[in-house]
C-alpha cells in the first residue's frame, strides 16, 4: 500500500503555485537596496543572460522607486566603489557578491536614500 502511495505521488503532476509578492508593498529603502544588489550583480556577471536579467531586475526595481535619477546615479558611483574593495576569503576570491551584498545592506546605501528621500 505504501508503495502503491508513493507511485501515485511520484507520478501526479503535482504543481505548487507560487503567487509572487506586491512589489509595490516593499518599503523605498528596500526598493532601493534591491536596485543596488541586481544593478552591482550585473556588473559582475561574466554571463550575458545573467547580466541581462540584473540589469532587467534592477530597471523593474527602479521604476518603483520615488527617488530622483539622482540617487542612481550615486548609486552606480557606489557600486563600482564596493567592488574596488578588498575582501579575502580563504580561496583567494574577488568575493565580488559578497561585495554586493554588503553593499545592498550598507549604511552608504542608507545615506544614499536618506540623501534623496523627499
């Protein structure tokens, strides 16, 4: 029986829904935060569907955002700062997502919005 239970699972089509979340629910600060990870993942991408698809992430990102153009602007300056950074992890890496991530979370990117938040 039990055997006869795990086929039938096995072989229904079973499919999990996954509604996707209200981006316009997100918070300005974590809008802006998720437009510095997607646009620095591009940039480090040697991958052109990859790159394609940050960029593309990051641009959905941005026509969210309340910011000015401005603050973008800053933004990219600040990526290309965090991925000149040196970080050293045990396998000699760039670590250059970590960079990314450390940015996204940084208190430059808070500076960031609460520089063009008006």
């Amino acid at each position: 029986m039990k055997l006869l239970l795990l086929l039938a699972l096995a072989l229904s089509p079973v499919v999990f829904a996954i509604t996707p979340p209200n981006l316009d629910a997100y918070q300005q600060p974590q809008i802006l935060s998720n437009w510095l990870l997607s646009r620095c993942a591009g940039k480090i991408s040697t991958d052109k569907a990859f790159t394609d698809d940050a960029y593309k992430s990051a641009s959905a990102w941005l026509e969210r955002s309340h910011l000015p153009i401005e603050a973008f602007n800053d933004g990219d300056r600040l990526i290309s700062d965090y991925l000149k950074m040196k970080l050293s992890g045990a396998d000699k890496s760039n670590l250059n997502m970590m960079k990314c991530t450390l940015l996204a979370q940084s208190q430059d990117a808070m500076e960031i919005f609460e520089k063009y938040n008006k």
